[in-house]
C-alpha cells in the first residue's frame, strides 16, 4: 500500500476507537525525541484530527508537554508550535522537581545519571497522564512504535504503558515516511516546518542532559538504526527466516550503505534485545493491528518472557 493510501488508513483506525472521549496525549515525547516526536505526530497530524473531529473537537485534546531534565530547546520548541498549529488544548507539567523529590525519597543522587535516573523520569510522565486523564475523564493514548516495542526501547511502565496504544504495529521507518508525507502536503507552511524540523532532529528519549544546548542521547547510536531493526524484525517474525538468511537479505537490501561487519553487529543486537525484552510485550495495553506484523500478546505474538535467544545467536556466532 502507498503511503498516500497509508495515511487516512491510519486516520480510520484511531477514530474508530475514541468513541467520544476526550484524550490526554504526551506531547512531551514530541518535545523530547524525534522518536517520540515521529510517534506522536501521527495521532495528532491535522489530517487524523479531522477524521475524528465528529467525535471530538480540537480543543479537547489534551496536548501535555513535560520538560525533564535532557529537554532541549530545539525539541521543546517543536511541542509548543506542534500543539499551537492544530488548536489542541496546551498543558504543560515541568516534572524537574517532582523528579527530585521521588530522587531524595528513594535515596538515589541526581548527580549518578544512571537506569533509575532516566527511568524515574519517565514514570513521573506516565504517572502524569493518567492522573490527568483521570481528572479530565479521558484516556492517555501510548504513542510507542513496532520498532520500539521489538527492541524493548522503552520504561517498563512508564513510556511503555498507556489506555490504547495506537501506534504498537506500525514501525518507526513507516513513521517517518508518513510524517514526511504530512509535512509536504498539509499546505501549512508553519505546520510543514515544524515536522520537517521533527524529522531533521537526532532520535532520541532525552532522558540525559544536553551538552552545550544539545541532544546527548542519541538512541540510533546505542541500539542502533531503525531501517536495519525494522528489516530485521519483518523478516524474521513475518517471514520466519533464520538468522543466517535474514543476514544475507540485509546484505542485498543494505548494500553501500552499511557494510558487513555493522549489519553482523546489529543483527546480533536485535535479537539479544528481542527475547530479552518480551516481558514488556507480555503486558501491552490494547492497540490496533495496522500492517502485517504485530506483537500483541493477544494477538501474532504468544512468546514466553523467559524465552532464550541462544539458537538464534549461534547462528549468528558461526558467521562471525
């Protein structure tokens, strides 16, 4: 399908699932990473807010921006003109302090920017959301990719958790290629800008302090990049290939662009996080199926948490 076909598909799923409520959405993610700000944009890209306008108005969305500690300008900056151009209704919570506080509960030094660090973070957000969809009598709706959700690359109940998790099925390549889309044929050029600018900016969770105004975290350099991840992930759960085959196809597809050794090396990566992370897919919360691949426990995925990647591994060992 066309990703001019792609973008009113979408559209129709999540208005289908609204059923008259108002939303709470994290646009902290879109002022945070451009993963988050890819994910993010697509639920709330004019064109879906036109498609469920019937249901609800624009201004009963709730456009939430939390800046933490690793929020840069640049990002912020996108959430507040993101929200501004579609007429969403403007919140914004700076969880700095709530964050230390919970730090000086629990023990743990601001100063050690370790997995508690980030992840505290992220929870305060969730935790956030759902109060104030509670309040508002709303839903908080998880904006967390496919690609995501395959490599783990999330906070155990924090990002990884919602009320409907509209994007679960739809990787992060097709994010951005529905974004671009948006961007050059919204006809607004401010609009278009912004999501340009969203593109243009490092894939990031933003959970660290900017060096010099800038991002530090930068996600495609620690698990590495998405097109590699998102060939992977079809090929094997779609497909079922073996490690072996999946690596010969990526060497033809990915020719003069990665070389041998960096597809060996994140291949290998893919599927150490792949089994290691199950236990956050064991409990997603509900999301539509758009495309071929899922990982729904309820639905293309029943693996158990506790499965081990060791046979694949090998595979991959006898190569190199």
């Amino acid at each position: 399908m066309a990703v001019n076909q792609l973008v009113p598909s979408l559209a129709q799923q999540y208005a289908a699932v609204m059923d008259k409520r108002d939303i709470v959405r994290d646009l902290v993610e879109v002022a945070r990473d451009v993963a988050g700000q890819q994910d993010r944009v697509i639920f709330v890209l004019h064109e879906v807010v036109q498609q469920i306008e019937h249901l609800i108005p624009h201004d009963r969305i709730k456009a939430v921006t939390m800046p933490g500690f690793g929020t840069t300008d640049r990002t912020y900056d996108n959430a507040v003109s993101l929200i501004r151009c579609l007429g969403a209704d403007f919140t914004e919570v700076d969880i700095k302090e709530a964050v230390n506080v919970h730090f000086r509960d629990i023990g743990q030094d601001p100063a050690v920017h370790d997995v508690t660090y980030e992840n505290g973070q992220a929870r305060e957000r969730t935790q956030i959301l759902m109060d104030i969809a509670n309040k508002e009598g709303g839903m908080v709706i998880g904006t967390g990719d496919l690609s995501e959700l395959a490599l783990g690359w999330a906070t155990y109940n924090g990002d990884h958790m919602s009320m409907y998790a509209v994007n679960a099925s739809v990787p992060k390549t097709l994010v951005r290629h529905l974004v671009r889309y948006y961007a050059d044929t919204c006809g607004d050029e401010k609009l278009g800008a912004v999501l340009t600018d969203v593109l243009d900016t490092p894939v990031s969770p933003e959970l660290l302090p900017p060096e010099d105004g800038k991002i530090s975290q930068k996600t495609e350099d620690l698990v590495g990049p998405y097109e590699l991840h998102d060939f992977y992930l079809y090929h094997m759960l779609r497909l079922g290939f073996a490690p072996k085959k999946v690596y010969r196809l990526a060497k033809v597809a990915f020719d003069g662009v990665y070389d041998d050794e960096t597809i060996l090396k994140w291949l290998k990566t893919f599927y150490r996080r792949f089994f290691a992370q199950q236990f956050k897919r064991s409990c997603l919360p509900d999301g539509p199926k758009v495309g071929s691949v899922a990982v729904s426990p309820r639905g293309d995925l029943r693996m158990p948490s506790d499965a081990c990647a060791a046979v694949w591994l090998q595979q991959l060992e006898e190569i190199g």
